[in-house]
C-alpha cells in the first residue's frame, strides 16, 4: 500500500507543511499543520486568515472544527 493510499495518511504526510483551508463560510487559512484528529479538527501554526485573495489577519496559532472544513490542500 502507497503512503497516501487513505485519507488521514495523506493529511499525516501535510503534517509541518504549509497547507490552505477553506471553510464552509468563505474564509480560508493558510498556515503550517500541526495536528489533526479524525473529525479532521486541525491545528495550525503561523496562520494567516484570507477573504476574497486578500490577507485579512496574521493569526499565529489557529483550531480549525473540522465540520466547517470544505478543502484541505497542501499550498
């Protein structure tokens, strides 16, 4: 089996990786990942909030609930 053959094995291997979240809500958060559950709640560092493209606020450590998560990416 590949390293990124399931779901959680993939987001482990974005772990200390810079990754971009987008919300149910329109925001999106780009930060390193820190840590996941598997509710896919996420932890990130160094964060920063964007709305439309643009920067909106530099956070630092963020708790994204994983219910409000549409895309998970690495960036």
């Amino acid at each position: 089996m590949d390293e990124s053959s399931r779901p959680l094995d993939t987001l482990n291997a974005s772990r200390n990786k810079t990754v971009l979240v987008e919300l149910k809500n329109g925001l999106s958060y780009v930060g390193k990942l820190r840590a996941f559950d598997i509710h896919i709640n996420v932890v990130l560092e160094n964060a920063e909030e964007y709305h439309n493209g643009e920067v909106k606020r530099k956070l630092g450590t963020v708790f994204i609930r994983g219910d409000t998560i549409t895309i998970l990416s690495p960036a």
